[in-house]
C-alpha cells in the first residue's frame, strides 16, 4: 500500500510542477534573461518541501521525481536543455542519496524544518554550479560564461531568500496535510 501512496505522490507533484513550469515559470523564454526563471524558485521550493517530506526520506523518490519532470520539460520545454536535464538528475541524485540518509535523525529530534531547509538551500545553490560542467559539452564558453555571471551576480542571493522562505512555507504546508491526514 505505501508504494502506491508514494507513486500517487510522485505523479502528483509531478503534475503540479509541470503544469507550474508550462503556466508561469516560462520567464526565461519571455524575457531572454537567461536565469530569470529563478525568480520563481520560492513556488518550486514550495512543492518540493512538502513533496519531499511527504516522501519520508525513503529512497529514490525525489530522483524518480526529477527524472519524470526532466523527461517531460524536455518533450514540452523549449528552455529545458540537455544538459539542464542531467544536472538537475544529477543534483537530484546528491540530494535523494546525501539528504535521505539524515532524515531519520531529524525526525527523531523534531527538526525535520531544519533538514527541509538545507535540503532546498543545498539544491538551489549548488544547481548552477552542476549545470556548468553540461553546459560546457553543448554550448560555447561565452554563453556559459553569460549564464553564471547572470545567475552568480543576479540571482543567487535572490534564489537563497526565496528557498529559505518556500522551505518555511512548505514545512508549514506540510505540517497542515500531515495534522488533516492522520
């Protein structure tokens, strides 16, 4: 029973963040901006935080949960390269094998805010420094060097804030569904 409440899980957040993406998180294509879709990480950060705790921190989930949303931004988004799709797997991968292994520990000590919390900074900060590697095997040096600049300079304070305070609204979130499903 709990793998088909984990696949329900998996298949919904996948929807609400794909349909998130397809609605409003197309700034980076409206604008020409490269980065400016990190505007919006305090709404990703939102459905992450509560997926990933509702997840448990049994394994695989939040992996599965990036390959499925990688594959479809790809088939369906423009702005989703390649090489963003295999950093993002790849930074999914970290988090899933590195942040799971310590959520039993932050739950036993009622700290699963704080677990929430460096799961979504970690993420969010460390997927630009992913992506250059993959950058650099498909587009020119300049364009990558355009990209981080933007992202380092621009954007990275904005993302920290904003994952900070999705980590703190999903936790609350969370708390609420968990309170109405019990």
């Amino acid at each position: 029973m709990e793998n088909s409440r984990d696949i329900t899980l998996i298949i919904m957040f996948v929807a609400l963040s794909f349909a998130f993406k397809m609605l409003i998180g197309q700034l980076q294509t409206l604008t020409g901006m490269h980065g400016s879709d990190f505007a919006l990480t305090i709404v990703y950060s939102i459905i992450q935080s509560v997926a990933y705790l509702m997840y448990g921190g049994r394994r695989w989930r939040i992996l599965v949960q990036a390959l499925l949303l990688s594959l479809l931004y790809l088939l369906f988004i423009p702005s989703w390269t390649l090489p963003i799709a295999m950093a993002t797997i790849t930074n999914m991968l970290i988090v899933d094998l590195v942040f799971n292994s310590f959520y039993g520990k932050f739950k036993r000590d009622n700290r699963l805010f704080w677990w929430i919390l460096a799961l979504q900074v970690y993420s969010w900060t460390t997927f630009s420094f992913i992506v250059l590697p993959f950058l650099l095997l498909f587009i020119p040096m300049e364009a990558v060097i355009a990209y981080f600049v933007t992202f380092g300079i621009v954007w990275l304070p904005i993302t920290i804030v904003e994952a900070v305070a999705g980590s703190y609204i999903g936790y609350k979130t969370y708390r609420r569904v968990e309170r109405f499903s019990k």
